[in-house]
C-alpha cells in the first residue's frame, strides 16, 4: 500500500517516522502467569523495553500498557491492550515497543491485526528482542514465522499442562490451583479440625434429608463462614459436600479417578450418597416454607392430593390448591400452627416407644437384627447416662473437668453406634435424633425446620388430613389427621 493511501485512510497517520523530530511511544508489557505475584515480570520487560527507546533517536514514550497475569493465547480480553488500540485510533501513537513478538499476541489473526496498524495508521513495531520491520515483506514474514512458533509453543505447552494435571490426579494429588479447599490447608492438605467438624455435620444433616438451605442457615447463624470469611449459600456448601476431596478422592473434571494423598472427612459411600442426591437437588424448584408442604395430603376420597402452604388473612394454612400445574379440589384446609404442633405431640410420643423404634429400623431393612436392637438401646442408656453426668455436675459431685472427659468418650461411643445404624436416609436421621440430649420434646426444639421434617419423613409414610366432619365449626379437630406410620 502506497504511503499516499494509508494517509487518505487515516489522517492521523505521519508521513515518515524517520522524517518526525520525536516519535511517540507506547511500551506494551504482558505476563500470563505472574507467580511472584508481584508485576515483577512486566516490569522486567518495562525495563528493557525503555532502554530500546533510549538508544532510538527521537523515540519518547507516552505510556506503558501492562496486562499482567493476562494469557494472549487464552482468547480472554486483555484491557489494556484494547485501551492501546483506541489510543492508536485516536491519532495519539506512532510505535510501539515490547519485548517480543509473543507479547503482542499468540494468534496468527491478532498479529494480521498487528500488521493492519501499519498499514493503516503507519504504527511501528520495535521489540526488544529483534529488529522487526513491518514497511517490508520479509520483516513481516519474519513476523508471521515468530507468531506461529508462538502460538505453536502456547499448544504445545497447554498439552503439556494437561498430561501434568491428569498425571497429578491420576496419583492422587491436589489440584496445582492453589485455592484452599474447605475443611483442609492450603500446602499441605492437612485437616483443620473446626472446618471438618462442619463437614461432617453438614454432611450429616443432609444424608438425613435435612435441606441444604436450612443447614446453611444454621451454619451462618452459628458463625461459621466460608474459606473467604463469607457466609454460606446454599451453591456453595453444595459444591463443598459434592466434591470427591472431601471423601479423600480425586477427581479430575467431574469423574474420580484415584484414592488421595490427603486424609478423609467423611466415607467414600456417605460421599457417593451426597453427590447422587444433592445433584438431583440443582434442578430449580419451589422453596418449601411450610414445614410438611408435600406430606400432607387432601383426605377427600376423590382427591388425595398434597397440601400447600398457604397463607389467607395473616393466618399460615394448608390447602389442597387448584391451579394450573397443580390439580387439587380446592375443598380443604387446615390451620397450620394446630395442625404441626399435633403432628408433632403424635410422632414424638410415638419415638419414646423403643418397641417403635425397633419396628421402624425393621421396616427400613426388612428385619431387625438383634445387633440393631442392641444398639438402639445402647443408644438410650448412653443418652441416659450423659443426663446423669449433666445431674452430678450440677451437685458439684464430680468437677468440670471430671464432667468433660466422660462425656467425651460418650459422644465417641454415640458416633460409632449412630454410624452402625446409619444405612439410609431415614436410619440417619432416627439414628442422630436419637443421639441427641434431654427427652424428645427437648431434642426437637434444638431441631432446624429441614431435621424437623426429615424425622417426620423418616417416621411416617404420609399424613392424611380428613375433611371437617361438622360444617362451621371454628375448634381446631385433631381427628382429622391420620397419620400412616412407617412401623
């Protein structure tokens, strides 16, 4: 292209740069990785670049673009290269200087650009590491021969890369990402004991068909925050129970492939439970706010339908709703603060039976072994022992000290017999509340709405709820509910 043309193209664009008194200059630096963490490597290249521009006469920089830790081959914007290209289409550049030509770009299409700027704005390129001369075509296919071996080493290095990581996950090593993962340090993978106490709780309560929003709740009323001093969300503490790491497996791009170098949380099979269920659990869906919305059902004989959670002149009330989606009869309702505190009155009476207790762990396997009677019992008589030491401490017959030691070894044992029954969702969730201090009606007041419902779940196959037998009547008829137990 004839210097005349590119001039008609931009006007901005100098006649020669040989024939200018001071050539203005801007340096663009660029790192991919900055490992020092601290710009050393742009200002490395900085430096050199300014010295260039020292030994070229009139050649005065008017600034330095620097994207640090920016990769060009990653496709991913680079700001400052792109605030480089609206100064040059301002008419406030004439050259640019870097450090080498892989500095500039990766990309055989981002340096055709390149070249552009010279034809069409009259840009200069001075890299330090060789003389470049885009005005001829063999400093442009010098240019072209550099850009392809670059882009050549960014593949060959992001294969590399991936062979490494592979390998790495293969043999059952952390992730190179540096990021901390929950429950563990950032150099070592070593447990930090508060973190996986967390874990294993929230892993728990979820295995026990506890929701994820109500344990998160907890989480962050207790003060218990993220690795990020943030609180919880319900994506977040998912991401944290489904990952592999936690079971002290690795796995590489969603599929496990090795044991790992690092210690355990929770078991490989709580671990596979957690992920088949809570990843069902990311599909959108209502947020329950009613504790039995969906267990409750319409006990009209054409009906049958569950109950929503409704609220109708500042009153909480369940319904058998009719709405597009939903085909209930529109027919029936019950006032919600009568209906649950009945509900409950019935299931805890009912768990105070150790002869239920016994029929539900039957009802979940099939039978009951006596090994299971035994534990169930030896689960009650440790409860009742740690109430004893409660009562002792209190009469200052044993120290505080005393108090703590046996009551630790007690918790131990409790943990090992709740596992012993913990073979299901249901099991877990009897089994922990069972685990639990004081009677029942103590124990479910310490209960989160999510453990509430579980324990119901776990104890009952579905509640009817009956129509009013005598119309009008304004008293509140526990005989409409009808609980069809699991035992």
């Amino acid at each position: 292209m004839s210097s005349s043309r590119a001039q008609a193209r931009n006007p901005h664009r100098p006649q020669s740069l040989s024939a200018k008194a001071i050539v203005r200059v801007a340096i663009y630096v660029r790192i991919s990785q900055d490992r020092e963490g601290a710009g050393l490597g742009v200002s490395r290249q900085e430096e050199d670049c300014r010295g260039l521009c020292a030994r070229r006469d009139g050649w005065q920089v008017m600034g330095v673009y620097a994207d640090n830790d920016v990769s060009a081959y990653s496709g991913k914007p680079r700001p400052e290269w792109i605030r480089l290209l609206a100064d040059i289409a301002a008419g406030n550049v004439d050259a640019i200087c870097c450090w080498h030509v892989d500095r500039l770009t990766r990309t055989p299409r981002e340096l055709e650009d390149v070249i552009d700027l010279h034809d069409t704005a009259g840009i200069a390129l001075a890299t330090v590491t060789g003389e470049i001369d885009l005005s001829t075509p063999t400093g442009r296919m010098v240019a072209r021969t550099l850009g392809a071996a670059a882009r050549h080493e960014s593949e060959h290095k992001a294969e590399r890369q991936r062979r490494a990581r592979l390998q790495a996950a293969q043999q059952g090593k952390a992730h190179s990402s540096g990021q901390r993962g929950y429950g563990y340090t950032a150099s070592d993978m070593n447990l930090i004991s508060d973190e996986a106490a967390a874990i294993a709780e929230a892993a728990a309560r979820a295995l026990a068909g506890e929701a994820l929003g109500s344990v998160a709740t907890d989480l962050n009323s207790r003060g218990i925050v993220t690795t990020e001093g943030k609180q919880w969300r319900v994506s977040t503490l998912r991401a944290v129970l489904t990952s592999a790491r936690i079971s002290g497996r690795r796995e590489y791009y969603g599929e496990i492939i090795a044991d790992a170098t690092w210690p355990a949380i929770i078991t490989a099979e709580q671990s596979d439970r957690l992920r088949a269920v809570l990843v069902q659990a990311t599909q959108p869906r209502l947020r329950r706010t009613y504790l039995y919305t969906g267990h409750l059902h319409c006990g009209r004989e054409e009906c049958g339908r569950p109950l929503w959670g409704r609220h109708a002149e500042g009153k909480r009330r369940y319904n058998c709703v009719k709405a597009p989606g939903v085909p209930g009869c529109n027919r029936l309702s019950i006032g919600a603060e009568p209906a649950e505190a009945e509900i409950r009155d019935q299931v805890l009476a009912a768990l105070e039976s150790q002869a239920f207790m016994d029929r539900l762990l039957s009802a979940s396997t099939g039978t009951t072994s006596p090994d299971e009677k035994a534990i169930s019992e030896e689960i009650r008589a440790i409860g009742e022992r740690r109430n004893e030491l409660a009562r002792d401490w209190a009469k200052r017959e044993i120290t505080r000290q005393e108090w703590a030691a046996a009551r630790s070894e007690l918790d131990e044992q409790l943990t090992t017999l709740t596992q012993a029954l913990a073979r299901d969702t249901h099991t877990l969730a009897l089994a922990q509340f069972a685990a639990m201090d004081g009677d029942c009606w103590t124990r479910w007041e310490t209960l989160t709405n999510g453990a509430r419902r579980a324990l119901v779940e776990a104890t009952t196959d579905q509640i009817i709820i009956h129509p009013v037998k005598v119309r009008g009547r304004a008293a509140f008829d526990p005989g409409r509910i009808d609980i069809a137990w699991k035992a």
